[in-house]
C-alpha cells in the first residue's frame, strides 16, 4: 500500500491498529508502529496485514502530530486461483539454546518471552505443499501472525517466485520469531496468553492457516 501526506516536515508515519475501541482506546491498548520517513512525501508499506485495518498518522519534529486518517480494509478473500488450494503439511514450534541446541515444544511460555534475560530463540518449522506449476507464477508474500485479540502483524514479506514444474513444497526447518514477540511485547507491554494463527498471504488473498499456543 502506498501512504501519502502532506505534511512537509514529517519524522515519522505511525500505525495504530483498529481493534474497534477508537484510536485512542485503540492506541491505549495496543500501541503504536512508527516508521521514519524524514524527508518523504510517500512511502510504500509491505508490512499492513491483508484484513488489519489501521489509523494513520504523522508526528513532525516538535512532536506535532496529524489528525488520525481511518484506513478500514475489509476481511482478506481466500486463494482460489488453482484447483488444489496449497496447505500447511508439516507445522511444529522449536526452541533454540544458546549452544545451538534445538528442542521441539508443544507451546511457548509467556513468561518466557517476556524475559529480557532469555536468550533462548523461539521459532516454527513449517511446510506448505502447492501443486505442480505448468506455468511460472510471482506473489507478493506475506507472512502472518494473528495474536489472540486478533491484531495481525506481517513477519515476512517480498516477492514470491515460483518456477513452472519445481519444488512441489516451500520448507522452513527453523523460522525465528522472537522478533514478532519482542515488537508484540513493546506494543502491549505484555504477551498474551491464548491461541495464535500463522497465515500465509499471496497478493493480499489468504492461502492457508495453522494454529499455535502461548501459555
């Protein structure tokens, strides 16, 4: 999606998600996304989730910041280009120590998470089965992780190539996401307990989904 302002001296552009209490419930309760963009107009963002609707605002160099703009999306349509819809296979969660050490886990710990101390990685292993191609394709890829209030962040995006007749499966034996958590963690102050979705985006159309917990 491509922002737009008119604000000459804009520092930065900030995201609110609209969770439906107003903005400033809204920003209360799940905090802020600020990107720098000192000296533009304009700025192209891959990082707005498919479904996730947002206020958009500018701060300037004194602080002043813009009325909130209400960007309202709609949900996300599902992937019906192909005959057979490609699907999550294989997804498992996975801890790394320090020494390197991988450890299979059925659920993440929030205690855990929110330990600044803990310098232990958490991540998925994750497989998605697509069907033979007769004919070249390229996507906009997003990945996705929707927490249990329902606020969708991007952890992945970029172009997506996928050759005619080649791989059949994408595969990712170790998909760090402490980043996701630690940027959760900022926003909230806190990571929620419950059920989390990992989701995978082409073009803006939902492809397929699975389901992880944090206790």
């Amino acid at each position: 999606m491509e922002v737009r302002w008119d604000d000459t001296d804009a520092e930065e552009l900030i995201l609110v998600p609209d969770m439906g209490g107003g903005y400033e419930a809204d920003k209360e309760t799940f905090g802020t996304i600020p990107v720098d963009v000192e000296g533009k107009r304009k700025i192209v963002l891959y990082g707005m989730a498919p479904g996730q609707s947002y206020w958009l605002l500018t701060e300037d160099s004194s602080g002043n910041q813009s009325t909130p703009y209400h960007h309202v999306t709609s949900k996300a349509p599902n992937f019906s280009e192909w005959k057979t819809t490609p699907s999550i296979s294989t997804f498992d969660l996975r801890e790394k120590d320090m020494s390197g050490k991988f450890s299979d886990v059925d659920y993440f710990l929030s205690d855990e998470l929110e330990d600044l101390n803990n310098y232990d990685s958490h991540g998925i292993r994750w497989r998605m089965d697509y069907p033979q191609l007769k004919k070249s394709r390229s996507f906009l890829w997003q990945e996705v992780i929707t927490d249990p209030d329902g606020f969708k962040t991007v952890v992945i995006s970029g172009e997506l190539e996928l050759p005619a007749g080649w791989g059949y499966y994408i595969y990712n034996d170790f998909m760090d996401i402490n980043e996701y958590f630690q940027t959760l963690l900022e926003m909230r102050g806190e990571i929620p307990v419950g059920t989390y979705t990992f989701s995978v985006f082409w073009d803006g159309q939902h492809v397929c989904s699975s389901t992880f917990r944090v206790r």
